[in-house]
C-alpha cells in the first residue's frame, strides 16, 4: 500500500514537472509565472510614469491670487471654528444679535430683531448651520473646482449676515468707529471676494492681484471708498468725545488674558480725555491711507505698507485679535482683514524687458554672410 502511495506521488510530481516551468522558486507567495510577473510590473511602472508626468503637467504652483484665495479660506476656516464654540449655542447668541438693532432705522432694525428672535428660540439648530455654512465656504475657496462657486456664495453670505448679524456695521446707528470693526469686518469679507474673483488668461494684466477682476481704476475706487469711509467714520461725534476711545478699549478687558487686559489698560490710559485729537490723528492717518493708493508705484507701495501696520496695530491694541480669546468672538474682526485686503494691492515688480536680438549679418553676393567684423 505505500509502494502504491509514493508511486501514485512521484507520477502526479513528473506530471507536474512541465507546468512548473517557467515559474520563480522560492516561497509559495512568490511562485508566479515569471514572464507575466514582469511584464505586469514593467506595465504598472509605465502606468505610474504616465499618471505623474500628467499630474505634473496639470499641477501648476500657486500665484499670488491663489495664495491670497488661500489666506481668506483659512479665515473663514477661522470663523466656522469661532461658530463652533459652546457660547454661540445658547441664547447669548441671540441676544448678541438683538443688541446691533440698536440705533438703527426701523427698516433695518426690525428684521435683525425677527432673525435674533429666531436664533434665540433654535440656537443649536440655527448655529449649526451657521457654523456649517461657513466650514463649507472655506473648503469651497480652497479647493480649486469650486473657487468660483465658494466666492460667490460668501458674497451672498456675507451681505445677509452684515444686515441681519452685525446691524450694517452700526454705520447707519452713529456708534460705528474703525478701531472697534467699522464698517462691519463680514462686508471686507465680500469686497476680499470679489477682488480675488479668479480671472481668464485674456484679462488684461495689471500690476497688482486686486486689479484683475475689475480693472486697476475700479480696484482704486474700491480702495478709496473703504479707507475714505473709514477715515470719515473716525471723526463722527460719538468718537470725538473726550471718554470714547478710553471707555471703547478698557471694556475689552472683560475676559481677555492678562498680558492683553494689560494692554488695554495701557492703551486707554494713553487715550484718556483725548479723544478728539486721538479721532482727528486716525482720521488723518485713514485718509492718507486712502489717497495714497493713486501714487506712483513707489508712493503707492508705502502707503500700502502703512496700511498694513496701522490695520494690524488696531487688529492687537483696538480689537483685542478678535476677541477670540474670550470664548464668544463670532469673527476675528476687521483688523486682519484689512491686513489681507492691502496685500491684494500690492504692486507686483514688473520684469526687466529681455534684451533685443542682435540684427542678423548681411548677407555677401553669392549667398554667403558675411562674418563678424569683417
């Protein structure tokens, strides 16, 4: 019975023997046809090839728009975070709401008063789809398939939210002042949107990213309304009092740090019973501000750069960075959004003209040229 066995076993290996050709040795994982084991690895390594040679070819690095559409993703990513904070959905939120009703006309006032009311009776509901909205406009402008589609709907957004959520910025109430967020930091947010709106190849060029979309002139106007209004705004009579700006900045102090309470106790000592000088300088400074950006290209980049200083100086003394330390900060404020705003002004250098190909040598009779020099 065993000679039986080993026979029937040496018969079925001789049988075997001829497919076993041609087949690697080593472990049972690596017996594989070695013909088709090569040719499909020479075939996915020529697939690999052929998908990173178009990946490359498609991807192209980003322009200075695309960085700048990038910054405003990652603020509204910002905001969707600050929505998200465990204050906003209580009915502090819709009293936060109610509260910029105040001083405007009726025709304003009441539907802020209507969409507060709703807020305050729905406020996990209704905060969840704000903070949800706002998370979805930040991954749609940074994802490129949906640029266009993201920046058009913060426009929309943006407009809503300035009625029903910020009262027009308090610009129609008379208590609206730069150094606390005039004239609302969500409508800087739809201005930003419409300057960095992508744009074709035949678009006419233009020295700087704001200028695209719009033209250069339009851009300027743009500018000039915004840093004129705001200078405007700096001398309006609830700023010129004597206590405003010191009362405005030490009741920030509610509920920051330390390090920064300290430096808006220090700031509202410095404007204490100065007010009016202090809103004169501001405005004077806005407005400088404003004009510059009809300068020359060198006059025109120091203006810019001081824009960016005095928007960020207000952004940390006049704002407290948002108050987004404090737990119940719905935005970072207009401070840093101006910031942002100016950088789309920036001229971009213009590259020196490529030198003149030489004249080719004239040519000799007889069809030859003649060489250099002689």
């Amino acid at each position: 019975m065993g000679a039986a066995v080993s026979g029937f076993r040496s018969a079925a290996r001789a049988r075997a023997a001829p497919a076993a050709v041609g087949w690697r040795a080593g472990s049972f994982a690596d017996w594989r046809p070695l013909a088709v084991s090569e040719g499909t690895v020479a075939a996915r390594a020529a697939w690999r090839q052929s998908v990173a040679g178009e990946a490359a070819a498609r991807w192209q690095p980003p322009d200075r728009r695309r960085l700048l559409q990038l910054a405003l993703a990652a603020v509204w990513l910002l905001d969707a975070v600050l929505q998200y904070q465990s204050y906003m959905f209580t009915q502090m939120f819709g009293w936060m709401l109610a509260g910029t009703a105040g001083g405007n006309p009726a025709v304003i006032a009441d539907p802020i008063t209507w969409n507060a009311h709703i807020v305050e009776h729905h406020s996990v509901v209704t905060n969840a789809v704000f903070a949800a909205i706002q998370l979805a406009l930040a991954l749609g402008i940074a994802w490129r398939p949906t640029v266009q589609a993201a920046l058009a709907a913060s426009i929309a957004w943006s407009l809503g939210v300035w009625w029903f959520g910020e009262g027009l910025g308090g610009v129609l109430s008379g208590t609206a002042d730069p150094v606390s967020g005039a004239p609302g930091a969500v409508i800087i947010y739809a201005l930003l949107a419409v300057l960095l709106w992508p744009v074709s190849d035949g678009k006419p060029q233009a020295s700087f990213v704001a200028g695209r979309p719009l033209g250069v002139w339009p851009a300027r106007a743009a500018w000039l309304v915004l840093w004129g209004s705001l200078a405007w705004i700096a001398v309006q009579a609830a700023n010129r009092t004597a206590q405003g700006l010191h009362d405005m900045i030490s009741a920030m102090a509610a509920g920051e740090p330390g390090w920064l309470a300290a430096l808006d106790r220090g700031t509202a000592g410095l404007l204490a019973h100065r007010g009016l000088p202090a809103s004169i300088a501001l405005a004077v400074v806005l407005a400088v501000i404003a004009a510059g950006i009809c300068l020359p290209v060198p006059g025109a980049r120091c203006a810019i750069a001081f824009a960016v200083i005095v928007s960020l100086a207000i952004w940390v003394a006049g704002q407290n960075f948002g108050g987004v330390l404090t737990g119940s900060a719905t935005d970072p404020n207009s401070g840093l959004l101006l910031a942002l705003l100016a950088a789309a002004y920036w001229p971009a250098r213009t590259p020196a003209p490529a030198p003149a190909a030489a004249a080719p040598a004239p040519a000799e009779p007889g069809g030859g040229q003649r060489p250099p020099g002689s």
